[in-house]
C-alpha cells in the first residue's frame, strides 16, 4: 500500500500554514482539517484507482469524495476566514459544494 506523494503532502502542509496565518486554530477547525485530509486521501485512491483501470466511475466517485469533504473545508474556511463573507455566503457555498459532490457519488454509483 502506498502512502501519500511528497507532493501531496507539501501541498497539505502549505493549505495548513495559510490557515493558521488567517484563521484562528479551534477544535472545530482541526476537527474539519481532519475531515478534509482524510477525505483527501480517499479522493486521491479513487483517482489512482480510475488511473489504473480506466474506471469512469471511479473518476466521478474520487471527485464526489473530493467535493463532500475537501473543498467545502477550504472554501469556507478562506470564505469565512480570510475574505470575511457573509454567513450566507458560506452555508450557499458550502450546500453548493456538497449537492455537486454528492451528485457525483450518485452517477458513479448508478451511471444515471
């Protein structure tokens, strides 16, 4: 089994440095991390999967994964943190984010 890339991982640790430079560092917050960086990791197997075996549906379950766990944390963590939005602009993008990846799942899923 093999780990994360160099790559991956200085990408992770460059995302972490900018959150912690524009964004107070709570439980939630690293709970959310959390959340991302392993949702991350599950994305990036799907992909190596789709990579492997010319999988459609493994493309399309890889970014639905992607968009449910990873981009809604960094998106509203840069919406809410850095950029100042409103509470409205965030839960909009946030729902946005999860109805496209979880549309993603479903048509890897069912080919619909």
């Amino acid at each position: 089994m093999s780990g994360l890339s160099p790559g991956l991982l200085s990408v992770v640790a460059a995302v972490f440095e900018v959150l912690q430079t524009t964004v107070s560092v709570t439980p939630a917050t690293v709970a959310r991390s959390l959340t991302a960086t392993v949702g991350l990791f599950v994305a990036y197997q799907a992909y190596r999967g789709y990579r492997r075996n010319d999988s459609r549906p493994m493309l399309f379950l890889g970014l639905g994964i992607f968009l449910v766990t990873a981009l809604p944390f960094v998106v509203t963590t840069l919406l809410a943190g850095a950029l100042g939005a409103s509470d409205a602009a965030v839960v909009l993008a946030w729902t946005v984010l999860e109805i496209l990846g979880l549309g993603s799942i479903l048509y890897a899923l069912t080919g619909a």
